[in-house]
C-alpha cells in the first residue's frame, strides 16, 4: 500500500509539509499507527531526496551527451584553450 501511495503522490517531488500531511491522512484512516507516521515521513522525504539525485544525475548525463552530439565546446576545452592562448601572447612578448 505505502509503495502505490508513494508511487501516486510523485516522490521525487514531495516536501516535507506534503509527507506530512500525507502521513496523517494514512493515521486517520488507520493504515499506519501515530508512531509509524514519523518513521513513514523520514522514508518518504529520505526516497525523495534520493530520486531526487538520481534524477538530476541522469538530466546531467542526457545533457552532456546531447552537448558532445552537438559538438560544443566544453568548459575544460575552453580553458585549455585559454591557456594556449596565454602562453602565445607571453612568447610573443619576448
């Protein structure tokens, strides 16, 4: 039951308020006990921050690899590049 509620109310996207108020309504319909809210809302607000995570590491790793599709140039490249550039105006200077 607590797997399809979680399911249900989107957990990568509940606060700590929402978990709450989540968790009374299981207590007052008797599903889970007034000591088992507290654990309940730790699981749900601990899964979401999870799913969280992961979520925003996988938006992370679509988006370079849809940067190297396009062949942009990346920080690392830049700054790599900023150097060379450095170093040619230094020698020239001499």
């Amino acid at each position: 039951m607590k797997k399809m509620i979680l399911l249900g109310y989107g957990i990568a996207a509940l606060t700590r308020e929402k978990a709450e108020q989540l968790a009374e309504e299981l207590v007052k319909k008797g599903e889970i006990s007034e000591e088992d809210s507290k654990a309940f809302v730790k699981d749900v607000l601990k899964r979401s921050e999870t799913q969280r995570n992961e979520l925003e590491k996988k938006i992370e790793e679509e988006v370079n690899k849809a940067a190297g599709r396009l062949n942009l140039a990346t920080k690392d490249d830049i700054a790599r590049l900023e150097k060379k550039i450095d170093a040619m105006k230094a020698a020239k200077k001499k």
